[in-house]
C-alpha cells in the first residue's frame, strides 16, 4: 500500500469515528443535529493543547480530548434536550459556529485563526483503524443492549417511552454526551494526523458533511453509516483530480441516494444475513426488469466508448491497461499530495466512470421507453380482447 | 377493601376547556372497575392524570395512599401503574418481541460498561429479559409472531401486543384504553377471557376503559360513568345499565 492509501485510510476510519456519534444520536436518538463539527474542535484542541503546552503523551490526550467533549456536550445537552421537539437542532446551529469563533478569538489559549502548528504526527494508520475497531465494537454493542433499546424508544415514541419507564429526557442527554465522546476522539486523532489545526476545519460544513453521511447511509444504522463514510469519502478522493468539480459528483451522489433511496443505503437495518438475502432477491428482481438490463448494458458499453474516446490526457496502450488504472488510483500508483491531475490513471479512471455513468443512464431510459411503449401495446392488446 | 387508585375532586381545564371536572371516584384493590361514558366525557384524561402526562389543574390523586398529583410518567412506571393506548403507540417499525423486551428491561439492569463490552452480567439479563418478553407473548397468544415488525400485525394483535408491553412492567394497577376499539364480536369475547385471566393471574387492578357496553358489563365489577368531564354515576353493572342519567347521557333526554 502506498502513502496515499494509507492517508485513506486513516481518515476513513477518523471520519468514521464522528459518523458513528452523529448515528447514534441522530439516528437512533432522532435528534437532528447540525453542529458536531464543535465536538470534535474540542477534542482537536483539548489534546493538542495537552500535548504541546503540559507534555502530555498523546494516548490519554486522545482520551481526554473525547472527555472534554463530552463533558461539553453534556452540559449544553442538559437545558436544550429537556424539551422535545427541533430546540437542540436550533441550538446545534448556533454553537457549532459558537465554539469555533471562541477558538478563533482565544488567541492566548489556541493561537487564533493561524491554526496550531507542530503537532507530533501520532495518528499512524494502526492507531487511527485501533481506536474505530474498539469504539465500532463499543458502539455495535451498545445499540444491542438495553440502551440501545431505550434510546430507539425515545425516538420512536417518546410518551409511550416515558410510560414505559425511560427518562427520556435523560436519555437523550446520555446519547448526546456519547456522540459528544466520539467526535471529540475524532478530532483528536484528526489533529494527531494532519500534524495543524485551524478553527477552518471544523466549520457548518464539517458538520453539515457528518449529517449527510448518517442520512445518506440510513438513519438508524450503525453499519450503513460505516458504508456511507466509506463510499462519500471514496467518492471524494476518486474524483480528486477534478479539484473543485467533485464537490458536484458529492452533491450528485447524494441526491441520487435521496431520490432513489430515501431511507438511505441501509434504512434501519443493519448489515448481517437477512438484509443481504434480502438485496439479493431484489437485485434477481431487477435482472427481470427491462429498462435495469438496458442500464445494466450500458455501464459494459461505457467501458469501450471511454476508451475510444479517452481525453489525450491519458495515453494508455492497451485496453487491459486502461482498465487498471482504476485499482491503480486506490493502490499507491498515485502518490498522496502528488500533482493529481497531471497523473494518467485518476484521468483515466475517472473517464471510465463518467462514460459508464452516461451510457448507462441514456439506455436505462431507453429501456424505460421500451418498457413504457410495451405496457401500452399490451394494454391496447387487451382491450381489443375483451 | 383498601383503595388502590383515589380521585378527590380532581380537576382539569385546557385554557378555558374543562375537560375534567370535579371527578372523584376510586378503585378498590384487586377490582375490575370500567370506566364509560360518550365520546368527549374526559376518560383519556382522566387516564393522561393519572400517569401524569397532563398536570392536574386542582384536586387530588392518590395511589395506594401516597399523592400521585406532581409525579411524572416514569415515576409513575416506578409505583406500579402501567396503561395502554386508545390509538396504539407501539414501536411500529421494531420486532413485536423487541417491543415487549424494551418494557421488559425496566425491571433488569446492567451497566453502561456491561452494555458496551457485553461481559459480566449482560449475557444472563438480556436471555432473562428475552425469555420473560416470549413467555408474555405467549400468554397474550403473539409468540409466533414475535419476529415480524409490529406495525404489520392485524389490528386486533396490536392490541394485545400493547396489553403485552403494559404487562411485563409488572405493573399493580393496569389501565386499559379501549382495548377492544375496532374489533368484531368475535374478537372481543377472546379479549374479554383474555382481561380476566390476566386480572387473576397477575393479581392486577384494572380500570377498564370501553365503548363495548356487554363487554364492560360481563366483566367488570363495578362502573364509572361519566359525562362532560364529570362523574354521572358509579357502582355495580346492573345498577348502571338502568340509570336514568347514564341512559340520557348516551340516548338523549326521552320527549
């Protein structure tokens, strides 16, 4: 594996870190929130302050980190969640934006808007994947006990939760000062990893990114949104050498997600054997379906077509040659932080995609034309039966 | 007999509304006592009063001797009061086991530090809680549908599945909302064996709210009526069944 892969993914699994949080607490708790971004601030600074100002080593910064935030969390959890209703999702929206203009504006504490500098690099890959295996086995545990179980009554159904004994109100504080512990780790390994922080990162759209990743994978599913970082965050590095233009493909994803799916990848079910049976005997479905085969058709045509007509970028020799620029892009051909877009196989494997994409969509309509235009020969067929 | 759940003059008003009024009656240990009266006579708040989702305006209500008034809900899960819901408030999307297991923990704890390592005592509560949750399911005749989503069951199973989840609170007094709302004759006779064997097994108290007038009078001991928020009549079945008052409340004055 290359440095690239491995900056993947070590960010993969930080980033899965603070999705699991949001999860908990948007998807399982159904509270919006739109200000995690803050939590994980504190953690960032927390430890970096920690390590740099008092020497601390950076494991029990990284715990501590996590503590500061939930603390934090707790303590705005308290007043704001004691209500039901969208008071915290309003609240959220302000002290994400709060915390980080405190940050910026405490300059003796965490140097302002210049960032923190000099942050020993102790985020290594091992450390980053260790701390999201305990904290995803912590976190998959926890939603299989009974608090998982109360926290699911309080966003089901919060008065019938109260009669059934549960403190919602409390529960609600609990799940927020958990998601809290989790983006504050998160942001310590990130600051462990990028070696500077700077109140930048940790903004509206850092948290508005958390968000999307636990809808786009599915409220209410711890491993849908393990899959919905994994695939957003892939999305995003694949079409690196587009620059600024990916962010387009992001939002694209997303509202195709939204309209196709709109309880998300996973819904509310978690990733084992019923529900793989189950997309199974739906993908045999869709093998049946005209206008699926037509899509299905055109992703094989797109292949070819991008090869014919490959950007003069790209100087692939043979066939065999082009289709592996695409594994190439993850395996470490392309170095991390190399110039991208003078590099052959993002180009060719972004190429690949794009043609794939077009075609297929051009004949999955073709095929629903067909499908359209078959229903109506039958139905005229009919009548003339009867 | 001992009073199990007293009302002293209970009152209740939303802004100007007075939907309680003055209500005072009380259900002795170990009775089946019907609660009836017309659509809008304030049964569903008395209910809400009593497990404390709506405060009460004025007025006292005691359990077993100890002021309930300023309790709230899950407090009130906590001295043994368990009800169901006129318009179900199951968890439609979770299993009808997991609806039952997540009542049925109340009264099995473990730790935080349990829960996220599943050690220590985490193993042995959770077969307790799921083993205790099926044998409800039996008893309310739901075991073999335990796995599917609770929102898919018919109706009448909702029903039961509701009296299920009230249940497994171990719960002293339980209070029924229309529990035979939407059911065929059929139906009801089965929930009516069902109400009185559960009285007798769990050695409940139950107030009974109903429309199905040859349900209440077959099984319950004793009724309340009501009627615009305030008590009309109370006693035996017989008694109600010709009362003037009750007869007018739900017919209409005679010309």
């Amino acid at each position: 594996m290359g440095d690239y892969t491995i900056g993947i993914v070590t960010l993969l699994a930080i980033n899965c870190i603070a999705a699991m949080g949001v999860s908990l607490f948007t998807g399982f708790t159904g509270i919006f929130t739109l200000g995690h971004a803050g939590y994980m601030a504190i953690g960032a600074y927390t430890s970096t302050i920690l390590i740099i100002k008092l020497g601390v080593p950076w494991m029990p910064a990284i715990i501590a980190g996590g503590l500061a935030a939930m603390f934090f969390a707790y303590l705005i959890g308290l007043p704001t969640l004691k209500l039901v209703g969208d008071y915290y999702t309003i609240a959220s929206l302000g002290l994400g934006e709060a915390i980080r203009l405190v940050i910026e504006n405490w300059e003796s504490v965490t140097r302002g808007a210049r960032g923190y500098p000099g942050i020993p690099h102790y985020t290594t890959a091992p450390v980053a994947v260790g701390f999201m295996a305990v904290l995803a086995v912590g976190m998959f545990f926890l939603i299989n006990s009974n608090y998982g179980r109360a926290f699911k009554a309080c966003r089901d159904d919060y008065v019938a939760a109260s009669l059934l004994g549960f403190n919602t109100s409390r529960h609600r504080v609990f799940s927020l000062a958990i998601s809290g512990f989790y983006c504050g780790v998160s942001g310590s390994l990130l600051a462990g990893f990028m070696s500077f922080i700077q109140p930048v990162m940790f903004d509206m759209a850092k948290s508005t990114e958390l968000v999307s990743i636990v809808v786009f994978g599915g409220l209410g599913s711890m491993s849908g949104c393990l899959m919905g970082t994994l695939i957003l965050t892939l999305v995003t590095e694949m079409f690196r050498p587009i620059s600024q233009y990916r962010m387009l493909i992001y939002g694209l994803v997303l509202v195709l997600v939204m309209v196709l799916r709109p309880e998300g990848l996973m819904g509310a079910n978690e990733l084992g054997w019923d529900s793989l049976k189950r997309a199974l005997s739906r993908a045999k479905a869709l093998t049946r379906d005209t206008a699926a085969r037509f899509g299905l058709a055109g992703v094989l045509i797109g292949i070819p077509v991008s090869y014919c007509f490959q950007p003069s970028s790209v100087r692939a020799i043979s066939l065999a040659e082009y289709l592996s620029c695409i594994p190439s892009l993850m395996s470490g051909a392309v170095k991390f932080g190399a110039p991208l877009h003078k590099s052959v196989a993002p180009n060719a494997a972004l190429a690949v995609v794009i043609a794939c994409a077009i075609c297929a969509s051009f004949a999955w309509a073709l095929g629903g034309i067909i499908k359209l235009v078959k229903k109506i020969d039958d139905s005229r067929a009919a009548g003339r039966g009867m | 007999m001992d009073a199990c759940l007293e009302l002293k003059g209970v009152n209740k008003s939303f802004g100007g509304i007075h939907a309680v009024r003055d209500m005072s009656f009380s259900v002795a240990e170990g009775e089946l006592a019907g609660l009836i009266g017309p659509n809008g006579a304030g049964k569903t708040t008395i209910f809400n009063l009593v497990t404390g989702v709506y405060d009460v305006t004025g007025g006292e209500m005691e359990y077993k001797g100890a002021n309930i008034n300023r309790l709230k809900t899950y407090q009130v899960v906590a001295l043994g009061i368990a009800r169901t819901f006129q318009n179900l408030r199951l968890f439609a999307a979770s299993s009808v086991l997991e609806n039952v297991m997540t009542a049925a923990q109340y009264h099995h704890r473990y730790s935080f530090f349990e829960a996220v390592s599943h050690l220590g005592r985490w193993r042995g509560t959770e077969r307790a809680i799921r083993d205790e949750s099926m044998g409800l399911l039996e008893r309310v005749g739901l075991a073999d549908r335990a796995g599917q989503p609770a929102g898919t069951l018919p109706y009448g199973l909702q029903r039961r599945l509701e009296i299920a989840r009230a249940l497994s609170l171990k719960p002293s007094l339980l209070l029924l909302d229309e529990p035979a709302a939407g059911m065929n004759a059929e139906e009801v006779s089965t929930l009516n064996d069902l109400i009185v064997k559960i009285h007798e097994d769990f050695k409940l108290t139950i107030l009974l709210i109903e429309h199905h007038m040859d349900m209440v009078m077959r099984i319950c001991h004793r009724v309340v009526c009501m009627n615009f928020g305030a008590l009309i009549a109370e006693g035996p079945p017989r008694d109600i069944q010709g009362h003037p008052e009750v007869l007018k409340a739900y017919l209409g004055e005679e010309e």
